[in-house]
C-alpha cells in the first residue's frame, strides 16, 4: 500500500506531473517550437523558414504542454552563419499552467553574418538544436517606413506637436488684469 501511495502524492504535489523530466514529457507532448518576426502577448505572430533582408528582428517561440510545475533552467544561445555568438538568454522558470510559452528574441545588426543560423534551446533536461537560414541585412525600403509613420500617425503627429508646441515663443501679447495690476501710490 506504500508504495502505491507516494507516487500518488508525488503526482499531486507536482500539480498532477509525475515526472520532472520535461525530455520525457516532451516525448509524450512534443513542444511547439518556430521562428518568428515578433511576439504578441507570449505568442508568436507569424511563423517563418527563413528571415528575409528587410526582417531585423528574429525570435523563437516555444509552446510546452504538461511541464513538471518546478523551476527549471532556461538556455537559448543564437550563432550566426560565420559560427559567432550572437546571443545567450538563461533564466529559470517555472511553469504554472498546462500550457507554457517561452520566447527569445533578437535584433539583428549588418555586423551579423549571414547564412545559415543556428540554436540551442535548454528547458531542464530538454535540448533542441536547430537552423534558419538568414539573407544579408538590408536597410528597410522607404515605402516601409513610410507605412509605419502612417500606420502611427497619430502618435507621432501628437509627439511632434507636442514638442512644437515647447519650442514655440510666446507671441501672445500680455495683458495685465486687474488682480494683477498693482496699485500706483500718486502724490
């Protein structure tokens, strides 16, 4: 009867995981892994095979299902096409709910070699290695910025007139009201 109980304990205590081996459970649920342009409340908002010469902005997204409710370590290390790294994310986290996202990101630079990138993704005893194929960074064309601007407008029209409002002189003329005025003494 022992021996039949503590699993059972152990499985409630862990929050219903009886493993602390996410490599296992990632047999039984593989995690959801893609590269991504950008990440929008913990979720991924596209999912891309290659990163074109105009994208700056590279992320990896991780979906898990069913992790040990435990704090577990976190390592993403990012290489670029010439073998140089680029970026080494670690941290612990602790999964809370049955699904569980983590994500990574990484702005890239004209210094960056392009090519064929690669990464290491660690969560507890779980490894991950895999590849993208990165084109040479180009600056954004015009009419993309140009989209942003009008895409933002209002915020940058409310900047701008803020700080032109600032910057602008007092040409008012100035008027004394009578509370103002003080009182002249004549003799």
């Amino acid at each position: 009867m022992r021996r039949k109980l503590l699993p059972a304990l152990l499985a409630l205590a862990l929050g219903g995981c009886a493993t602390l081996s996410v490599k296992k459970v990632a047999e039984k649920h593989p995690p959801r892994i893609v590269f991504t342009t950008a990440i929008e409340e913990d979720q991924p908002v596209d999912e891309i095979t290659a990163l074109a010469e105009h994208q700056d902005r590279l992320c990896l997204s991780g979906r898990w299902f069913d992790l040990p409710h435990t704090t577990l370590g976190y390592r993403y290390e990012l290489k670029d096409g010439g073998g140089q790294v680029l970026y080494v994310g670690e941290q612990e986290v602790t999964a809370s709910a049955a699904t569980w996202f983590t994500y990574s990101c990484y702005g890239r630079t004209k210094a960056d070699a392009p090519g064929t990138w690669s990464y290491t993704l660690t969560l507890g005893d779980f490894e991950q290695a895999g590849q993208i194929e990165v084109a040479p960074l180009k600056p954004k064309p015009l009419s993309a910025i140009i989209g942003v601007l009008k895409e933002k407008k209002g915020e940058v029209i409310d900047a701008l007139g803020g700080l032109m409002e600032a910057a602008r002189p007092n040409t008012e003329p100035v008027t004394d009201t009578p509370e103002d005025q003080e009182e002249e003494i004549t003799e």
